[in-house]
C-alpha cells in the first residue's frame, strides 16, 4: 500500500510540477516552431508594455506589428484593453517577451444580454438593456442583421440587441453587440 501512495504521491508532484511549467514552456515554443509564443488574456497595459496571465508574462510591444486575427486588420496598441485576449510572437531577453507580431483575438467575455435597448448614452459611451447599464470601448465588436457594417450610431431605444459583456471593475463592458433587426414594438406584436 505505500508503494501506491509513492506512486500517486510522485504522479502528483509531476502534475503539479507540469502545470506550474507550462506558461514557461507555452512562452519558449510559437505556434509556428519560429520563435516564442504567449497567447493569453491581458491584465496590464502601460504604455507599450502589455501584461498577460494576470501579469505572470511581460511582453514589449513597441517594435510589434498588432493585427485582428479574423481580417489581419492593423490595429494600434491602444486597441488593446484589459480582458482583451491576445496571441503574441517574439523574442525572449530574460524574462520579457519582445513582440514581433501581436495577434487580437478580442475581448473575452462573462456572460450575455439579450433584450431591448432601454436608453443610450453617446457622451459616456454606454447604454442600458434590461436595466443594466453598459460602457462600449473601441474594443467593442459589432455585428449587424445579415452582415450589415454596425456601429455605435446604430444603437437606439427599442432595438433588440444580443450583447456579450465583461465584468470590468465592477462595470459591465460590451466585448460584442449584435442586433437583431427588430426592435421591441414589432417583436411583440401580433
């Protein structure tokens, strides 16, 4: 019986070993066998210093080229938000990593609203569905009916929107909106 113990105790010890490891390993091998790579949700920017993995991995972004991964779209280090999840490639000088190349995978998102738009607020940047207020950030994805260009323009009272939201700071954050293309007078009636 003690043998199984050692057994289970070293098979444990290992497993905690690889986990505690693998941020290590994740930031020595890219995706592409090229270099070191970190895909992660970012918890700090400063500046061109971005930190991800609740600040576990210190990245450098002022040589990085910052892309959208769904169109490559250059993007500015400004587009990147705390929450935001991020994939980054580069070199390694001691324990920071120098971006080459930052791909943007948008912000992660907590949960979803669906609902009418009660109010909107255009000098606060945020609007209310359901009661519930929410901040929109230029971070914020929108998706039209049928793959029409939206914007923050485009929200009003009444329209019914489905919104993926982030719990930032006690606040909610809008990561995604999309509409649904009625609004709450013609779904209701008959």
């Amino acid at each position: 019986m003690k043998t199984n113990v050692t057994i289970s105790g070293i098979a444990a010890a290992a497993l905690l070993l690889a986990l505690v490891a693998a941020p290590v390993v994740a930031a020595e091998q890219s995706h592409d066998g090229t270099g070191p790579s970190v895909q992660g949700v970012v918890s700090d920017v400063a500046g061109t210093t971005i930190k991800l993995l609740s600040g576990l991995v210190t990245v450098d972004a002022s040589a990085a080229t910052i892309v959208a991964d769904s169109d490559n779209a250059p993007l500015a280090i400004g587009d990147l938000k705390v929450g935001s999840i991020v994939e980054v490639e580069g070199t390694m000088t001691g324990q920071v990593l120098h971006a080459s190349l930052i791909q943007f995978h948008g912000p992660r998102h907590d949960g979803m609203i669906h609902g009418p738009i009660d109010a909107v607020d255009t000098k606060d940047a945020r609007f209310s569905v359901l009661g519930l207020q929410i901040g929109v950030t230029p971070a914020t994805v929108f998706a039209g009916n049928n793959g029409a260009a939206t914007g923050f323009a485009d929200l009003a009272a009444g329209k019914v929107v489905d919104v993926e939201v982030a719990v930032f700071q006690g606040s909610l954050i809008a990561t995604r909106i999309s509409f649904d293309g009625g609004d709450s007078q013609s779904e209701h009636t008959n």
